[in-house]
C-alpha cells in the first residue's frame, strides 16, 4: 500500500528551510545568500527566519503570514520540478515555488543581481 504523501504547505518550515539552505551550501553558496533571497521574496528579516525555524510555523503559513511579498516575484520564471513557475495557478504554491526557483539559481552560480530581478 502505497504511503500518503503530505502536503507540502502542511510541513514543518523547520524541516524544509534547512533543505533549501543545504541545496545551496552544497554548490558553494551561503546560508546568508539563501535567508537574503527569502527576505527579499517574503519581507522577513533573517532573523525572523531564524526565530520561525524554531518554531512549529508550517511551510504554508510561512508563505500566508508573510509581511511583504516582492510583487516583483512575478518576474521570476522558468522551470523547478519540470514546471513552469508562471503557469501554477494556486497563489501559495505558485510562492513556493518562487523560493525554489531562486534557491536553483542561487546553487546554479547566478548572481544576486540577477537573482533578485534587478
């Protein structure tokens, strides 16, 4: 019998945000490159990343609780699980994905100009 897969908005933020950061420092990028691609897509500060980590926030409600997100995040495209970023209708999955797509860039080698949409 096949195991039920979890909703990604359902999980725990403490346990895929250290995933994203170990994507990145495997390609030779930082923990501080990573939390200013996420502060610069969300409007948290890396310190309340810090603080959110130690928390029982879910993946979801770090994206819905969000202080400010970049409305130049619409700029970001192309594709992160063989899809293509601009075409996922649901909203927060659609956010989600924004911060993947990033975190590739940054594991990628791209610049944080470029990243960044600047």
């Amino acid at each position: 019998m096949p195991i039920p897969r979890t909703d990604v908005t359902q999980m725990p933020f403490a346990k895929i945000y250290p995933l994203l950061v170990k994507k990145a420092e495997k390609k030779g990028r930082t923990r501080e490159e990573v939390d200013r691609v996420a502060t610069w897509l969300t409007g948290y500060t890396p310190q309340d990343i810090a603080r959110l980590e130690q928390s029982d926030v879910s993946y979801g409600g770090f994206f819905r609780d969000a202080p400010a997100m970049n409305p130049c995040r619409t700029l970001i495209t192309g594709k992160i699980c063989g899809v293509r970023v601009e075409a996922i209708e649901d909203p927060l999955m659609r956010d989600i994905r924004y911060l993947d797509k990033l975190v590739d860039e940054l594991a990628k080698g791209k610049t944080m100009e470029q990243i960044l949409r600047r």
